[in-house]
C-alpha cells in the first residue's frame, strides 16, 4: 500500500489560525531535561548519561481545534439529532474514522463561494461516483495551496447546511477540507451579515449537526495529491475527555 499524510504539522510562528488563536510550542532540549532526570535518580551525575544528555520535550499551549483536528458535534451545539446530547470527541464512533475516502475537487470555486448541494452532485458526476454509507468525503478547495500563509484563514470556498444536511441524507458521517473551516470563512459571512443582517447564515454548515450528527477535519493537507477514489481515510482523532475536537493524523491508505 501507499500512503498520503493528509496532516499538517502544529508548528509555531504559522498563520494557519486567526491572530490570538495559534500554538505556542516551548522546546525542551536533551540539556534542559537533565535536571528533571538528576532529580529522579539520586546519586545520578550529568557526565554519567550518555553524551551527557537527558530527555527532550516541548510543552505544548493550543486549542484542539489547532493543527490538523476532527469537530465533535460538542463543537456546533450542545444538542444533535434534533435533541440528543452532543457527542464530545471521545464518544465519536471508531469506525467512522477508517472507511472509503472521495475527494472532490473545489479549487475553482472563488474564495468565500458557498457551494450548493447541486454543485456537490455535479463534481460526484464528473468523477462517476455514487455515495455509499459512511464514505469520507473530502473537499480539495483552493484554502490549501494558501496554508501557511496570511490568506489562509481568508482562503476556499465552504459549506452550507443544505450541501451539508445533503451529504448527511446520503449516509456520510465524515467530512473535510484543506481551509479554515467547513463553512464559509468569517470574513465573507461576516460581510454578508452586516448586508442582510441574518444570523442563520452564521457558522451554517456546522449547525446543520443540530439536525444530523456528523464530524468535520478541518486544516486537511496534500489533498491535490489524491486520486477522486480508490482509497481508504484513516482518521482517529486524539481522545480527550469532553472535548470538542481532537487533533487527527489523517492519512489516505492506496493500493500500491
């Protein structure tokens, strides 16, 4: 088999999140850590360690929605399923996270589009695929050739409720995208909603969960590297009690 990180790296001074909102990651090198281990072991002297080095390790400041991760339904509402509790992301089940993987290919869609059901339907169309029970369906939007850079967060079309609630009525349980978000970025909805002033259009695609339980990966990577199918989504994310996200590798699984 051959395999595709989907990942990205959580990495410091990387303006994939908007300001206030990245990591900070404090490096401990194998010096720093000698302290830690001479105080561990009594008696035990620095020249006695092997190059005279203990243990690396970095203390990580985040959110569990930095880097590559996967929304719990706890992320858009504290309902699903039109009243059930939300899921947090330890109650996600295992085995949405290893099924068949589409890719659909949005990256001619203009930054801020808010794609339809029927445009959804059109690429499955062009790529002669039909949906099946749990596919992972993954939105190559042009969010990705932009990751890293100041326009990221500003970068790729989204995702409203009905293209949501659309792949939902098909059976997906998982989806993705190389931007920001699953929906449209902040910026465009922001601009529409001082024009309309309609809060329904706030954050749309994830609240389409309130109707439907559902998991989104966000920040996806090296999607333009994949084929439209013929290949397997894995995507655990981390478990963390009552969260509503959990940092995810995702990796796509090819047949060699």
């Amino acid at each position: 088999m051959r395999l595709i990180d989907l990942s990205n790296s959580l990495e410091n001074n990387v303006p994939a999140d908007p300001p206030g909102l990245g990591p900070s990651i404090q490096y401990m090198s194998h010096k720093a850590g000698i302290p830690q281990m001479l105080s561990m072991f009594p008696g035990l002297r620095e020249e006695q360690l092997p190059n005279s080095e203990a243990w690396a390790a970095e203390l990580l400041q985040v959110t569990t929605h930095n880097g590559t991760h996967m929304d719990a339904p706890w992320h858009y509402a504290s309902t699903m399923n039109r009243g059930e509790r939300a899921w947090t992301i330890e109650d996600v089940p295992l085995d949405w996270c290893l099924r068949p993987g589409v890719k659909l290919d949005f990256r001619d869609s203009p930054h801020g589009h808010l794609v339809s059901a029927a445009e959804i339907v059109g690429k499955l169309n062009e790529i002669g695929h039909t949906l099946e029970l749990y596919d992972i369906v993954l939105m190559n939007t042009a969010a990705g050739a932009a990751y890293g850079s100041p326009d990221y967060v500003n970068s790729g079309c989204g995702f409203g409720r009905e293209a949501t609630l659309w792949l939902l009525e098909q059976g997906v349980r998982v989806v993705g995208t190389d931007a920001w978000s699953w929906d449209v970025p902040f910026s465009f909805t922001r601009a529409r909603f001082a024009q309309e002033g309609d809060p329904s259009i706030i954050w749309e695609g994830h609240k389409a969960g309130l109707e439907k339980a559902y998991c989104q990966l966000e920040k996806l990577a090296n999607l333009d590297q994949l084929p439209a199918t013929g290949f397997t989504v894995s995507c655990f994310p981390f478990k963390i009690r009552g969260a509503s996200a959990g940092f995810t590798r995702a990796v796509a699984i090819l047949p060699d």
